[in-house]
C-alpha cells in the first residue's frame, strides 16, 4: 500500500493507492468524516460497475447511503446538474456533517466536489477516483467546479477533500481511450518536474496501456508524489502551481471551441503540451530536442499530435475566456528544459497562432 500525506496549513489528509482500496473505503471515510449518513454521487457507468462495492463498503461500517448518479462526460458538468443534485441533498435532509463521496473521474469528482463546497456553505467531501486521469491530478489539490458555455471550470471553489481513496485495479475496467486520457496528464507532470518520469512512461508504455497493476500502482504514486508537493508549496495557484496548468491554456481552448467531449479533455491537454512547446522552441525558451520528446512520449501511448481544428481567430477568442487570464493577458506556461517550465504573458497573437498551426491537421 502507498500513501501520499498532503498537510496544508489549514487541512491536512492522506491520498491512499492500493489494489482493493475500494474495499477498504467505509473505513476510510468513517476515521476521516464519521457520522451516520453520508452520499455516494457517482457517473452512472461507473456506478453500474463500482456502486453497489462503495456502498456495500460504507453501509458496513455503519452509514445509511444516499445514492446520487449524474450523467457522464463533460457537456453534463454544468450548473443545472448540481442544482440537481441540490435537490437530491436537500430533500433528504443531508446535513452538514455528512460526508459526500464521489465516485468516478474527473466530471464526477468535479461536479460533486463542487456540491460539497457549496451545499450548506460546505460538506466534508472524499474522492473515488476511477479513471488514470483523475488518481493523478484532479482528485488531489481541492480544485472542484463546472463548465460554462463561454469555458471550462470557469464556476468553482477550492475544497480539499477529507480523503482521496485510489484503487489502481479499478482501471482494468477502463476504456483504452480514457487510460490514455491520464496518461498525458502524468506526461506533463514530468515535463514540468520529472524528467525520469517521461523515461517510465515511455519504457513502460506497453504495461501502462494494459493497466498492468504493478506499472500502474507506480505511476499513480510517483504523480501524485509530484501533484501534492505542488499543492503543498502552494494550495490557491499564487505561484508555482500555475506550472500544472502546462497544456491547459491551449487545452481547455480546444475543448471550449471544439466542444466539450468531442476531443477528450485529456487528448486536448496533450495537443495543448506539443502547441506549448513548439512555442517555447519558437521564442528561444527551449531547444527542438524537447519538443520532440514531448512528441515521441505521446505518440508511444498513442495519443494524437495534431487534430482538426478552428480557425486561429475562434481558438484565440478561447483561450481570452481562461480563468487564468490576468490583465487581459493570456498567461501560458512554456517548458523552459527538462522539468523546468516558465509562465509568460507577453507572447504575440502571431506566435500563439504558429503555435495553433503546428498540431493542425
């Protein structure tokens, strides 16, 4: 078993990686939010697979489980869905000390993240991570929110979970197209600090892809290793944990423009990665070999490095409407070399749009 402590100043609160985690998750919530009822929100896909194990895990240590399910995919990440689930809450009389548990990945951990920021002025609130994507990066570090039409995660607060509870043999389950989702997300976490890590992934690529347990259980940990240091050092994005925002810029354009679950928010962070560093090779921050690098781990686990896309006009409209915008500029983080990235917000419309043009098919 690993465990990833993550002890901010205010909070403090284990991540858990274990093959049969799951299991162990009634015990987990009750040392980490005891009290009689709590709920279980959870994607319906997922549920139908792991529900009935979460709930059968927290009704035997003793809570009476409200179950709530929304719809899967990012175009249901919205507002009327927590407002839904409001009612849901609401209606059983939920109260403050009830923990809600959400189970699935990232749209899931999302959306009830955010109903547990907002339902009473704030509920104790686990993660059950079920995808690659989300053991790495979302549910670790408080983040929680919605889409809007005009962006992505522009609705949102910070609320750090009580307990995240990762089970790596959950993901034998997973779609390929979603495992390779996750692993972009741990491809830029070695860009911007772990050089060593992109070395596994691409040596490994061949276990990853099979969710070979062992392969997995490692790349959870290491990431997450590498996420908590981060939210550690710097909890609400005031300095380096805009580093984590490496691909995001251009990626959360690409979903924005071309329209949430067309292109995998994953497979549009990847894109975003390769656009960002053949920007920072464009304006001298780096030299080709890294940009090339970034192409060959994505390409090794099968993730696109172009795609058809807007206009640059459409796609520089987007990138506008990110909540990382600051003085009307766009902030982009740009490798600087190898685990080493820096942000500028002074790059020209001419070279972003270079920039778009070098994953255009």
């Amino acid at each position: 078993m690993s465990r990833v402590s993550i002890a901010l100043d205010h909070h403090a609160y284990d991540v858990t990686i274990e093959p049969g985690a799951l299991g162990r998750l009634g015990a987990i919530t009750r040392a980490a939010a005891p009290h009689e009822r709590c709920a279980l929100i959870a994607d319906r896909e997922v549920a139908r697979l792991w529900g009935d194990a979460a709930t059968s895990a927290l009704v035997d240590v003793g809570y009476e489980v409200l179950r709530a399910e929304l719809d899967p995919g990012e175009k249901h990440k919205t507002l009327a869905t927590v407002a839904r689930l409001y009612d849901v809450l609401l209606d059983a009389r939920l109260e403050r000390r009830s923990p809600v548990v959400a189970l699935g990945g990232g749209v899931a951990g999302d959306t009830a993240g955010f109903v547990a920021a907002t339902y009473l002025r704030g509920v104790p609130f686990v993660q059950v991570p079920t995808t690659l994507l989300a053991m790495v990066d979302s549910s670790v570090g408080g983040k929680v929110g919605v889409n809007v039409p005009q962006g992505k995660n522009l609705i949102g607060a910070f609320h750090q979970p009580c307990a995240v509870v990762a089970d790596p043999g959950v993901l034998g389950s997973l779609p390929a197209r979603e495992l390779r989702c996750g692993l972009a997300e741990c491809i830029k976490h070695g860009v911007i600090r772990d050089p060593t890590l992109l070395d596994f992934i691409h040596e490994r690529a061949g276990a990853l892809l099979g969710a070979d347990p062992d392969a997995i259980g490692e790349l959870v940990r290491r990431n997450v290793e590498i996420k908590a240091a981060v939210v550690i050092a710097d909890e609400r994005e005031a300095g380096v944990r805009a580093h984590l925002n490496f691909g995001h810029t251009f990626g959360h354009a690409i979903e924005a423009s071309v329209g949430f679950g067309e292109i995998l928010h994953g497979e549009a962070v990847a894109l975003g990665m390769l656009a960002a560093s053949q920007l920072a090779v464009r304006l001298g921050l780096c030299d080709a070999d890294l940009a090339g690098r970034v192409r060959e781990v994505l390409e090794a686990v099968g993730l696109a490095t172009s795609a058809a896309l807007p206009s640059g006009d459409v796609l520089l409209e987007a990138m506008q409407l990110d909540k990382k915008v600051a003085g009307g500029r766009v902030r982009l983080v740009l490798p600087a070399g190898p685990g080493r990235v820096v942000i500028r917000d002074d790059v020209s419309s001419a070279d972003v749009r270079a920039a778009w043009d070098s994953i255009r098919s």
